[in-house]
C-alpha cells in the first residue's frame, strides 16, 4: 500500500469463498497496528450486510467510514469539524463523499504534508448485499470522486461477488488493482481449508474422512465452516460425527466434487433442514417451516419472542404466543448449523448462501419460502398487534405543555407500553405490505383503510415516542403506492 499504489484492491468472489472472512482480518490487522514502523492504519470500515438495517443502504456506508477516519486522523477531523456540511449525511451518496470525505481530506493535506508516511485503509466489503442494487450506484460515485480527485494517503479495499453491475464499473476503472478468488489454485485452498477442518474436528485428523470433507468442501470456506457447525455440537460423540458425515457422503471412496458451488451448498443445507424436520408431522412441520421462514423475511433481525408474537393467533387457542415461542426455540436449537443468536438474542443466519437457498423454489423443493404469502401473513399479524396496542395517549403523558425532554418518567413508560413486538410492527407493517400482491379483494386492504381510518394517529404518536418520527411519511407513501398499484391492476 505505498503512495504510487493504485487508490482501489477489488476482491471479488463467489458466495462463500471467504471474502468476508478475508475483509475482517485484514481490517483487524490494521486496528491493532502496534509495530513501530507500522505505516498504514484501518482509517474505517463498513460490512455491508441485509440482515441489519443499518448496514443494507449505500447512504449509510460514506457517513461510517467519516466517523471511523475523524476518530483516527485529527487534522481530518478537525477539517471536518471547520467544513461545517453535516447536513450532507441527509443527500446522496456523491454529495456525502465529496463533502464529508473528499473536501475535508484534501483540507488536512496540507498539516499532514506531502511527505507524511502515515497511510489510511477503508475497508467495504460485499457491496453486492446494499439493497436494490445500491452498491452499483454507491460504486459509481465512489469510483467518480477518485478519478476526479487525488486522495494522498487513502486507500480503498473492497470486496463483493460477482455481480455483472459491479464488474463492469470496476473494469472500466483504471487506478484499481482487482483479485479473483477462483482464481487461487485449487490446491492452496484445499490446503487452508484442511488446516481449518484438522483444528477444528481433530477427531478426523488421521482417517480417511478428512479427505473425503475436504473434497466435499469443494473450495468454499462457507461449506467447511458449515459443516463444522453440523458435526459439532457439544453433546455429539466422535462416533455420531461420523454417523452424521456418512449421510453426506456418497457410497464412493472418494466424493466426487459437484458440478456447480451451489449444488454442494443446496446437498448441506438440505440435509441439515432433513434431519431438523422430516420426522416431524406435517402440521408441526408447517408451523416450524413459517417459524423459520420468519427469521429469513424480516426487514430486521428479531428475536423468538416477536416472532412468536407475529405468528401465535388470538383466534385460536393452541396458537398461543407460548406455544410459537416453543416452536422458534425448537427451530433455532435444531438448526444451530445455519442459525444463531447475537448478544441481543436477535437470530440471524452464519450466511447469506442460505436465504438464497430457502428463497429459490428449485432449490430448496419442500422447504422453499413463499415470500409473497408470507409476507401478506405478516402485515396483517402487524395490523393486528397495532389493532390491538395502539391508543391515545400510549405513554401516559400527564400534560401536552411538558417537553418530551422534560418527561424524565417518558423513556420507562414507552418501553412499558410499547412492547418490541408492538414497535416492530409499527416500524415495519409497509415493509411487508409492500412485499405482498393483494387483489382488488383482499381483505388486507379493508384492514388497512380501517387502520388508516382510525388508528393512523395513534401510530403516528407511538412512532414519535420511538424515535421514528421521520419514517411515517416514507411508510405512509409506501402504502399508498401499494393500494395504488391494485387499483391500476383492478381498472386494466
């Protein structure tokens, strides 16, 4: 990374070939740069991702590595703080790089001087997960301010797959360095990933099993990490891993590897949603199958309990919001292998190869995820929750001449009254109700005009006390289009 380096090292690769994996060390190596003669320090990075809703939009990458830069480089900082445009993180993503990253930095050039060793890594990786190819516009502005502008000291690491979008901009940019993981021969990959398997199941160090997984692997690191999930839980015997392999493995000595990525991943993943459901009966099987497919279709991650929420029935006392609690903690113990729960007890998937999987109909067969249906479920589960929780006065403000900052009793009584299941539906009813196709005579939309009707107010109060008073009008517009284009549908 020296000054006569070009401006951008593109990573590319395809789903599960480590290019996370590859971004994270390389950006944790640059944090904890304590050598004396270290020159390059992480200035910020930015995983994009689609489970979190922070991290899906391009607008919200330039503002993050910013931050992480001023918290680095004071000069910059400082520069910053004089340029006085932080009205900037509300426009688009050109206008946040040229005046919250391009102008301050070439402001500091000159405190930090030209001859200044001290060089700043940003890291992005999968560009390809910003939501409605975003990361294909937020690439051509990015790309646009560095070849209008010289950025000393600046260096940009990015990674994603191979999305067609992303690889045109990237190969008609000449400052750029670009890398292709299937391009790295197969047997130093194999190698790597041998070493990974013999440290992490040391029971198949020596025996014949270790070359058959790493055949079976066939060169992704989410395949040889996933099958460690599968053969490890605690409880498992060394014998019972070897049980659990053999239904992976075909009758031949040696496996021969799939035809295409995909078909290895679409074998594990099928087996690992076999062995958790096909001995389950089909009513059981149905409720723990929209269980999971919940966990996969929500705008943000949730916990078991809202999702036991969203789904038990009012109607019907065997829905009860217990039993669908017990029903998503059986889902999310049974699938450990591609499931798992962060520090908020939110669930989230190791992968996005496995909702890619569970979303295309070929490749999933019998546990394919319906989105449409479910996501029409899920609006009208949220019109209920709002239905049934929304009122005047939610929080219990005793006076309308007291400021929300005076109400010190305010944040308790909000949190009391306004349950997470409760603020999840308020924040994200138009999410799902986008995502359905109902017809000029769904009930869905009776629902929602009897919402709009009555309860809007409500809900605008709940969303001010959440602190999201800026989206009911983006929600509001979404609903609108969504009953507009049903009536376009209906006049045709």
């Amino acid at each position: 990374m020296s000054s006569e380096s070009q401006e951008i090292y593109w990573l590319f690769g395809p789903a599960g070939s480590g290019k996370s994996t590859i971004a994270y060390t390389i950006a944790r190596r640059f944090e904890l740069t304590v050598e004396v003669d270290d020159t390059i320090f992480l200035g910020g990075n930015f995983f994009c991702s689609r489970q979190f809703e922070d991290t899906k939009y391009e607008t919200y990458i330039v503002r993050t590595i910013v931050y992480h830069l001023a918290l680095k480089c004071k000069v910059f900082a400082d520069a910053l703080r004089y340029s006085g445009k932080f009205d900037t993180v509300h426009r688009g993503v050109r206008a946040q790089l040229e005046d919250l990253l391009v102008g301050p930095w070439l402001e500091s050039e000159i405190k930090r001087g030209n001859s200044s060793s001290r060089r700043y890594l940003i890291v992005i990786d999968a560009l390809d997960e910003i939501d409605q190819h975003g990361g294909s516009a937020f690439l051509r502005d990015l790309l646009g301010v560095i070849k209008d502008n010289r950025l000393p000291g600046l260096k940009f690491f990015v990674t994603s797959r191979q999305d067609p979008g992303l690889v045109q901009r990237v190969e008609l940019f000449t400052r750029k360095r670009l890398y292709r993981l299937q391009d790295v021969d197969k047997e130093e990959v194999e190698a790597d990933i041998t070493t990974y398997l013999k440290d992490r199941l040391p029971h198949f160090k020596d025996r014949d099993e270790m070359k058959k997984l790493v055949t079976l692997t066939s060169g992704l690191f989410i395949c040889a990490a996933t099958l460690i999930k599968y053969l490890s839980p605690h409880e498992l015997t060394p014998r019972e891993q070897s049980t659990l392999l053999r239904r992976l493995l075909p009758d031949s000595a040696i496996p021969q590897p799939p035809s295409k990525a995909t078909d290895l991943l679409d074998a594990l993943y099928h087996q690992i949603l076999s062995d958790a459901f096909s001995h389950l009966d089909e009513d059981i099987l149905q409720k723990r199958l929209q269980t999971l497919h919940t966990f996969l279709c929500t705008p943000e991650r949730t916990s078991t309990s809202i999702v036991a929420n969203l789904l038990s029935s009012e109607s019907d006392e065997t829905d009860s919001v217990w039993s669908f609690t017990e029903v998503a903690d059986a889902v999310l113990s049974s699938l450990h292998a591609v499931l798992y729960t962060d520090a908020h007890n939110h669930v989230l998937s190791y992968h996005k190869s496995f909702s890619d999987f569970m979303f295309d109909r070929r490749r999933s067969k019998e546990y394919w995820c319906d989105q449409t249906a479910l996501h029409h479920h899920l609006t009208e589960s949220c019109f209920r929750v709002m239905n049934a929780g929304l009122r005047f006065n939610i929080a219990k403000i005793p006076s309308s001449f007291i400021f929300d900052s005076e109400n010190h009793a305010l944040p308790n009584e909000v949190e009391r009254n306004i349950p997470p299941t409760l603020s999840y539906a308020c924040r994200n009813w138009s999410h799902h109700l986008s995502a359905t196709a109902p017809t000029a005579v769904d009930p869905l939309l009776v629902t929602l005009s009897n919402f709009l009707e009555l309860r809007v107010l409500f809900w605008i109060e709940a969303m001010n006390l959440l602190g999201c008073r800026g989206l009911c009008d983006p929600i509001l517009q979404t609903a609108r289009e969504s009953v507009a284009n049903v009536s376009v549908m209906f006049t045709e």
